[in-house]
C-alpha cells in the first residue's frame, strides 16, 4: 500500500464516513445461506448488512471494522433489531433515524452491547434528534451538498421514480448538469470526498482509467446512471442519495433488516455477536482451524495490494471450516482470487447473478466463493 492509500487508512479509521452499507443486503440474504450452526466473520461497514443476517438466526457473527464509528453503528442496528419490541420504535429509530426519546432507547439498548459501545451512544444519542441519523456523517454531508445545489429531494426522487429509463437518465443528466461548475468539480475530487465515497487513491486511480471517466464527478454521475435502470421505487440507494432517507412507503424499499417480518424473527434471536474494533487479519491471526462457516469482506479486498489479498486468502483457507463460504466485492474488472492465483477459492456460480442483483450498482463483482482446503 503506499503512502497515500496508509494516510487513507489512517483518516477513515477515525472518521465517520458511513451511515449506511452500500452493499445490497438483500443479495447477501439470498445467496449466503445462513443456518442456525453458521460462524461468520464479516467486515462490517455501517453494519447493514451484519443486521440483516439477525433474521438468518447463526450462531455467531464476528463484526470487525477498523473505524469504531462503523462498528459502534453496527452494534445498534444489530442489538436494536433484537432487543426492541416493539416495531413501530424501532423503526423510528432505526429506519427513520428519529426519535422522540433516544436517550431512553439507547439506555435500554447499553446492557446488550459492549461498554465502549454503550458509552458511545451515550454520547452520541443526540444524533438521532438533529434531524435524523441519515443526514450525518461525511458521505451524507456530501450529498447533503450535492442536493442542496441541485435542488433534489423528496419530490424529485417521486418524479424521477415515475419516470421510463431514457427520461429518467435525461433528467438526472440536465439536474447534475446545471450544477456542474469548476468549485463542485473540485469538491467531488477533493480526498475528503473520496474519503465519502469509500475509495482509496489506489481505486480511484483504477477506476478513472477502467471507466475512462475524465475525473470523479464524471464517475460519480456515471454510477447515479447505472442507478436509474434499477427498480427505483424500491432502490434504497436511490432514495437515501437523492432523498436523504429512505422511501417508507414500502416495505420492499428499505434494507432487508428493517423490514417487519425480518424484525420479527431477529427479535430474542440466538446469535452472539462480537464486535471487534481493529483490523481484520488481528481477528483472523488469533482464530485456529474450523472456526467459521462465512466471512464477508465488503469491498475492503480492493483497499489492498496483491501480496496481502493473497495473505487473507490464505488466512480464510487456515481458519475456514470444510466448504464455508467467502463473500466479496469488488469493483475490479478482473477477479481479485483469480489475480492472486488463490486456487483453493472456488467461485459459485451464483455469483453472476449477485452481480447483476445488486441495486447499489457499485461493484462490477458480487462474488462468491466456495473455501476448498
Ligand atoms: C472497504 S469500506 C468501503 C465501502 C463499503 N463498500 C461500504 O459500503 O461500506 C467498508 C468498511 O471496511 C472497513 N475496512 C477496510 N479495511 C479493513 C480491514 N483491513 N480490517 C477491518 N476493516 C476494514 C472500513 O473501515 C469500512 O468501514
């Protein structure tokens, strides 16, 4: 990794970046396959994703994350989803990102969640009165700016939702374009913006030459054009970009763990979840054989240079029970275990359809793999 990329690291780990996971969650759910005997290790982001496998019921789950703002987050979608009982204050809180009453939610939560986590929220619960949760945080604040200048919004997310593709682009085209002067150029290219949107100097670098995207803006309305021949109604990415929150009509439109029925079986679920504040190979070095059924690695396998992806891969192969199963993403065109000859990864073939699936139309690869000792 060079130095740029380290002092990217570095800055991300202490920032919080993210209050959701861009990463369809309801893809995971579909093909991870999760039973009650699963073990998962998992990268957890805004933690969207590690909520949504609550439902699933697994034994275990291992939530590590080099930023405690991500993992802290994590915690309280996880534990609110199966500790608060009654939907309609967990929705609020965690879908609408408001509450009358946080410190009291928060304070009921703290005994389920780790000490540092608890003192965490405890400082932090006043989050879920400014406005809401989903408008805070540095990628929020972007497109809190980014709306702002464009003048976008609920009405225009409805507008645009209503729309055929073609229209759709047109209009997304002509509402950026309006906006589209040499100061918000330089925003959007700025290394706090890419800090918003997840990606390393290293990727950025990648992706403008594979893209052949004259700079980041352009990329970044090029990925809001992918976007629009999605469902829209339904894509949360869509309405939490383009809204700043979710659309609460429909069930169907929000991440999988905040839908009711997915509350419903979280709720008094057995799963032990761990969290784990620091980097993913400390968790990996301290675990023996046999010891889990999953891992999910988000993106995070892109953040890292060839000789350390092949390091986790064959971390994953020591630690891995016999035929568990790895989940990455990747917006690399070539396959990241490919690339580093990690033979003993075995792709599934549903990988191809997970690709296609993911609505957050960030990542060329939604892979699956299969571990072979
Ligand atoms: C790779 S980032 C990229 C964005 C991601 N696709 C998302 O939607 O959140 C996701 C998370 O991985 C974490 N991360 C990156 N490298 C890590 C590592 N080696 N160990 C633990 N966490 C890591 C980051 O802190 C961040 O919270």
């Amino acid at each position: 990794m060079g130095l740029r990329d380290r002092a990217f690291q570095r800055a991300f780990a202490t920032t919080f970046v993210y209050n959701i996971l861009f990463e369809d969650s309801e893809v995971d759910e579909t093909y991870l396959g999760l039973d009650a005997d699963s073990t998962v290790l998992s990268i957890s982001g805004a933690g969207c994703g590690i909520a949504g496998m609550m439902s699933g019921r697994p034994r275990r789950v291992d939530a590590v994350d080099i930023n405690r703002h991500h993992l802290a987050l994590t915690a309280l979608k996880c534990t609110a989803a199966q500790r608060m009982r009654v939907y309609d204050d967990f929705y609020d809180l965690m879908g609408r990102g408001w509450s009358h009453e946080p410190e009291q939610h928060i304070a009921a939560l703290a005994q389920h969640m780790p000490p540092w986590v608890a003192r965490y929220w405890k400082r932090h619960a006043k989050r879920f009165r400014k406005g809401s949760l989903y408008l805070q945080g540095l990628t929020a604040r972007m497109l809190g700016v980014v709306r702002q200048q464009a003048g976008l919004g609920l009405d225009w997310a409805r507008q645009v939702c209503a729309m055929d593709v073609d229209e759709r682009v047109t209009t997304l085209h002509r509402t950026l374009g309006a906006i589209d002067t040499p100061v918000l150029r330089a925003f959007m290219s700025s290394p706090v913006q890419l800090m918003a949107l997840g990606i390393n100097f290293q990727q950025r670098d990648r992706l403008v030459a594979t893209e052949q995207s004259a700079s980041m803006t352009d990329y970044f309305v090029e990925h809001l054009t992918r976007v629009m021949s999605t469902d829209l109604w339904n894509n949360w990415f869509f309405w939490y970009a383009a809204a700043g929150t979710f659309n609460h009509t429909q069930q169907d439109a929000l991440p999988p763990y905040l839908r009711q029925d997915r509350w419903e079986k979280s709720l008094n679920g057995p799963t032990d979840v761990r969290y784990r504040h620091g980097n993913l190979f400390d968790v990996l070095d301290e675990a023996g054989p046999g010891t889990w059924s999953h891992y999910t690695l988000c993106d995070a396998v892109d953040w890292m240079p060839p000789a350390v992806q092949r390091r986790l891969f064959e971390e994953i192969r020591r630690t891995a029970r016999p035929g568990a199963t790895v989940l990455l993403r990747s917006v690399e065109t070539e396959d990241p275990v490919q690339a580093v000859g990690a033979e003993f990864l075995h792709k599934l073939p549903c990988s191809a359809e997970a690709s296609l699936a993911d609505r957050s139309r960030q990542y060329r690869q939604v892979n699956f793999y299969e571990v072979h000792a």
